[in-house]
C-alpha cells in the first residue's frame, strides 16, 4: 500500500515532468538539454512559484 508521502512525491514528480517538457516545447525542443529543464522545472515546483506556461504546438510536431 502506497503511504501518503508516496503518492505526493509520485505528484510532485509528475508535475515536474510535465513543467520540464513544456519547456522544452517552449524552447523549440532542443536536443540536450533534457536535465536544463528537469532542475528548471524541479526549482519552479520546489519553490511553488509556478507560473502557468502557454504552450502553441507548431503544425507538424504535434503527435
């Protein structure tokens, strides 16, 4: 059975993820930079400053 720590840490994790991976569709999705944006993303969760990111999909890279 999962503890309540768990599941947070499994939601923080997420959520982290998903910050990272939206900024690499903001930058263009550059090769390389993968742990950039995970220790950006992780600061941005830790600190619970986040700001909600608009991200456009340019025609042809959506999957």
């Amino acid at each position: 059975m999962e503890t309540t720590a768990e599941s947070t840490n499994e939601a923080n994790e997420d959520d982290i993820r998903h910050r990272a991976y939206l900024l690499w569709l903001e930058e263009g999705q550059p090769d390389g930079r993968a742990d950039d944006h995970w220790h950006q993303a992780r600061f941005v969760a830790e600190t619970k400053e986040a700001v909600p990111v608009a991200v456009t999909v340019p025609k042809g890279k959506a999957k």
